[in-house]
C-alpha cells in the first residue's frame, strides 16, 4: 500500500510539471525561418547567429542540466508558409516558444495564432508598427518602425531635402514604415513629389523608375529589400536617373553593393545601431569569427544572437515551461538586460527602444555615415 502511495504521488509530482522539462532529455523551441524563397538571402545568416547563441547557452550547462534546441521549419519565405510552418509546431510539437519568421507581413501573419494558442512568439527582425498590437504573448527584441521612420524622415530633412519622391515595397513593412516617414517628414515642412508602393520579387523596375524620373527630384526614398532595392538602382543608373537614395535598415547589406555595384555608390540610409565596442559585442564577434572563419557578420545576425540568448535566460528562471511562465520569466530578465544589440528590456507590449545610425555606400562598401 506505502509502495503505491508512493507511486502516486511521484506521478503526481510529474503531471504538475511541464510535459517540455519531464518528458524530454533537451529543451527545444521552434523557429520559422526563411531558408528557401526570395528572404533566403537572409536566412542562412539568422540560422548560423541562432546556433552560434545556441552552442554557447549549451557550453554553460544549458537549460537546467539539459541541452537546448531550435527545431527550425522552412517557411518558403511566404505567409502562407509561415501560417504552416507555426501551425505544425503549435499543434504537433507543442513547443512553447517560438522564434517568429523574418518580414512584417509574415510575423503579422502568425502572430495572431500564437497569440490564440497562447504562444510565446518572439522576432529578431520585423518592424512593423503594427506588431506592437499583436498580444501579450508577442516580442521582438528588434525596434518598431515608429523609430526608424521617424529616422528616415530626419535624414532627409537634415541633408537639406524638403521634396522627396517616396516608394516602397508593398507588404505589410513597406506601407508601415512610409506611413511613419509621411506623418513624421510632412509634419516637419516636408513635400511628397510623388509616391508609391512596388511589388516585391520583380526583376524588372523600369516603369518605377521612369515615373521617378519623370518627377526630376533631388531625393528618393526607396524603403525596400536588398534584391529589390539593388534591382531599382542598376535599373535607374542605366536609365539616366541622378539622384540622391536614401534608404532603410533592410537594404544595408554588401549584398546590395554586390548585387546593384557601382549604382549603389553614394546610397544614404538609417539602420537601428548600438556600439560595437562593448564586451557583449566584442564576444560576441569573436565568437563568429571561431565558428564561421572568413564569413561577414549576416545583417540583423546580431539581433538573432540576442534572441536565443535572452530566451535561455528566460527558460531558466521560469518556474515551469509553460508559456505562462516563460512569459512572466521574460518580461523579468529581460529588465537591463545588455545584450549585443544593447538594452533588451521588454516594454508592456513585447517592444524594446533602439537609437538609429546612418549609413553609406563608399567606394564599394558599407560604412557609417558621415
């Protein structure tokens, strides 16, 4: 009668705690990440910062004795890739935590059902102001559009450029962030020449960039991608248009000087920035350099880093692997937390504040501005 007593209440001990901590030898958590499709070329470098994080949390013990893990699902770049790839690691792998996919237009389409299956969903870099609104079950640790358009706008009018011609990319993050560089740039004595939005994934912007150039200003404002935003300029460069670009975040990469070459010379834009002279940055870039020798830091890789990272905090101190828990756990440690990308705490919406930099291209390579 003792013995079954006993064995009770040892399976009672065990049904209380979270099914993650008692029925696994590892921690895992989901990512959805955009390995193939047009976001591919981001991909790779937010796959190898998330495990660079992942070995180190892993070489300290990791999360209470067991080792954690990221079970990455390809979401073809799409949102309709995206709403599969987080169904299948909600319904069948029932993971708590979620690393949420690149593009705004993507993230807003998952966030909701994060939200309904009380999920934790966490991004490293979409912007949309929108995703403020998602839920309580929602963070980034990657600025709002909020900040960078009000950049962007800043930019222009301090380089003296009253009438702009304004496009971008129609999705989700395109029209967010010109919606904040219109109110902030109009605000401020600013004047729109023209604008529009243009699809994402074209080959060809030739009618684009004679409606620019039809305009004949000074200034355009592109806010796009790396493949789109390399397309316009060779196609504009060809096509006689001599303007000055100025650009967002998502554009500042060598891969749109290698894509767009000497047409992407003089490009001015804006990108959240912290100092690469803190021991978090330092560590963390020599970290890189050991794990993947000759390659360049992958842009936003330092924001993916800083998203395990803090995960793991958050794992261990949570008191079960609930989602409940975790989300307690992370709004608690992330409270001063400096990561690489500087201060992570989380504000009452899942957001984190940011100072922004610019940038410039300068005989073929990407430096700050001026």
């Amino acid at each position: 009668m003792k013995k079954m007593i006993f064995l009770l209440l040892g399976l009672g001990v065990l049904f209380c705690w979270s099914p993650g901590m008692a029925e696994s030898d590892e921690i895992t958590v989901g990512a959805v990440t955009p390995l193939t499709g047009k976001l591919a070329v981001y991909g790779e470098g937010f796959q190898q910062a998330m495990l660079l994080a992942l070995d180190q949390v892993n070489a300290r013990g990791g999360i209470h004795g067991k080792p954690m893990k990221i079970a990455f699902e390809d979401n073809n770049s799409t949102s309709k890739g995206s709403v599969s790839a987080i169904q299948k690691l909600i319904t069948i792998h029932k993971f708590p935590v979620i690393f949420g996919p690149a593009a705004s237009s993507n993230f807003l389409a998952v966030c909701p059902i994060a939200q309904q299956n009380r999920v934790i969903l966490i991004g490293a870099e979409s912007a949309a102001s929108a995703i403020t609104r998602c839920g309580s079950y929602v963070f980034r640790v990657f600025p709002s559009d909020r900040l960078q358009g009000k950049g962007v706008a800043e930019l222009a009018l301090d380089l003296g450029y009253k009438e702009v011609v304004l496009t971008y990319v129609n999705n989700d993050w395109g029209v967010g962030l010109a919606d904040v560089f219109k109110e902030v740039f109009l605000k401020n004595g600013g004047r729109l020449l023209d604008e529009f939005a243009h699809d994402e994934g074209k080959t060809d912007y030739r009618s684009e960039v004679l409606r620019i150039k039809k305009n004949d200003p000074e200034a355009v404002v592109n806010l796009t991608y790396i493949k789109e935003g390399a397309t316009v300029l060779k196609q504009a460069y060809e096509n006689g248009v001599d303007v000055q670009w100025l650009m967002g975040s998502a554009s500042k990469s060598p891969k749109l000087v290698a894509l767009a070459g000497g047409a992407a010379e003089g490009v001015i834009g804006t990108y959240p920035t912290f100092s690469q002279q803190t021991p978090q940055y330092r560590a963390f870039k020599a970290a890189w350099d050991r794990k993947y020798p000759g390659k360049k830091l992958p842009i936003f890789g330092e924001y993916n880093y800083d998203m395990v990272k803090l995960t793991a905090r958050a794992l261990k101190a949570a008191e079960s692997m609930s989602p409940e828990d975790i989300r307690t756990a992370l709004m608690e440690v992330s409270k001063g937390y400096r990561g690489v990308t500087g201060d992570k705490t989380f504000d009452a919406n899942g957001d984190v504040g940011a100072a922004y930099g610019r940038w410039t291209v300068k005989q073929g390579g990407i430096t700050d501005y001026p």
